[in-house]
C-alpha cells in the first residue's frame, strides 16, 4: 500500500524568508509536484529529498492502530473479508498497546521502564491482554472491558483454522472492534486526558530523536475512522461501522491518500 505525503521542504522556506510570498513561489518551484507517492511503512517515517538537495522527513500523527483499522477497512471494502478480521484482530492488540502506555504514564512511569518490560511480553498478545485486564482492575477498580469469549474464538477460527469469513462476519467485528476502542478512549478521555495526550505524542517525539537536528521533520494527520467516530453513530448512540465503510468508500480523501500496488 502507497500513501500520498507533502514534500514541501520547510528548510527551502527559511532560506527564502519565511513568507507567503516564498512559500507560494516554492509551490510554484515545485510545479504542482508538491506531494509524493510512498510505500506505507512500520516505522511510520518517510524520508525525501528536496529539488534543492534538503533530506527531509515526514510522519503520520496517527497511531499504528487507527492506521491499522483503516487498512482493516480498506481490505473489506475490496472483498478481502479474511485479511480484514486479520488486521481489526491487529489493530485491537496495538491499540492494547497503546492503552497500557496511557495507564503507565499516568502513574508516572518512565518511557524508558515502559519498553523494558514490553520488549518481555512483545510477541504474546496473552501476556499483553493480561497484563491491560491487571491495570484496569489497578486504574478502574474493576476489569470492565474485556474481550468477549465469542469474538476470540472468532478471531482464532480465521487466524489459525483458515475459516474464510462472509463479509456480514467481517463487518460485525470491526464495528465490535470499533465500538470497544471507542467505548475504552472514552474512558480515558474523562479520566486521565492529559496522559492520553502524552500517550498520543510520544511516538511523533521519538521520531523527532532520531533524525538530525538540521533536518526537517513534518507532522501531517489524515480524517481516519476511528478518529472520526462521533459521525457514525446511529440516535442510539451505537456506533454502525456499515456507514464508516460506507463514507470510505466515497470520501475522495482516501482514493487520493491511498494507493494500492507495490
């Protein structure tokens, strides 16, 4: 899969001044070419080079599972109904991730702490799941989202019996999928918003270390499902994953953001 990335240098603008003016003859310069086709990767950084020799970086603000659900998305959407369960199934464990590193920040643990002790559970989604049903009962009180027994099962009769899906199966998990991400941020929004936002930037900030000081690094963000979640509720409040697909399928965003080939 190829995304569509800016590569407006941002270092050819400071030499120019700063300006409007500058900026709208670099666009000029560049002769409607300012963005650039690239191969979606894991690190989640892309690296250009600018007319002017400038090696610049660009990111994604989006965590790995939002990027993950929309690909989920996307494979259902083009018949992929196998690979589809496969990648929520992903996007569900990252975002088991993610929300481990919330609670963790939130009670003052070091980023540094935090890697030590994923580096011993990162290749056993048991030990991940466990260990965010431990720190919820700690944070909560209570374990109150767990994964329920008929999905796992689900998810363990495609991933390692081959069952192949019918699309209907593929959407109820990903809006099951969906509506406990949306069910959990929820939770942490009221609750620790701040160690949320921290959660959120700290992935765009590593990057931000391990490029050079003078090279330019910019952070783009793109209008994915999961962050727009609020729009595919029904009056009920139930979120309906058919019209997200739906919206997918005819936002003119994601057929210019998104190339398929390799």
């Amino acid at each position: 899969m190829k995304i569509k990335l800016s590569t407006f240098c941002y270092l050819c603008l400071k030499e120019d001044g700063n300006t409007k003016e500058a900026y709208d003859n670099l666009i000029k310069e560049m002769g409607g070419n300012e963005k650039h086709l690239t191969e979606l990767n894991n690190e989640n950084l892309y690296e250009f080079t600018c007319p002017r020799g400038h090696k610049t970086y660009s990111q994604l603000s989006e965590e790995k599972y939002v990027i993950l659900f929309d690909l989920g998305s996307l494979a259902l959407l083009d018949g992929y109904s196998k690979e589809a369960v496969s990648t929520f199934s992903s996007t569900f464990e990252r975002f088991i991730e993610f929300c481990i590193k919330v609670i963790c920040i939130n009670r003052s643990t070091s980023n540094d702490s935090f890697l030590k002790t994923w580096k011993a559970m990162i290749r056993q989604s048991e030990r991940q799941i466990g260990a965010f049903y431990i720190l919820q009962l700690l944070e909560f009180g209570e374990t109150k989202y767990m994964m329920d027994e008929n999905r796992i099962a689900f998810r363990n009769k495609v991933i390692h019996q081959g069952y192949i899906p019918k699309s209907s199966e593929a959407i109820e998990y990903g809006e099951y999928i969906l509506s406990l991400i949306d069910q959990i941020l929820i939770e942490f929004q009221i609750k620790m918003p701040e160690s949320l936002n921290k959660a959120h930037f700290l992935k765009i900030m590593e990057n931000g270390k391990i490029i050079k000081d003078n090279v330019s690094l910019s952070t783009s963000s793109m209008p994915t499902i999961i962050k727009n979640r609020e729009l595919w509720r029904d009056q009920s409040g139930k979120i309906n994953f058919s019209k997200a697909l739906l919206s997918l399928q005819e936002n003119s965003f994601y057929k210019d953001f998104y190339n398929k080939g390799i």
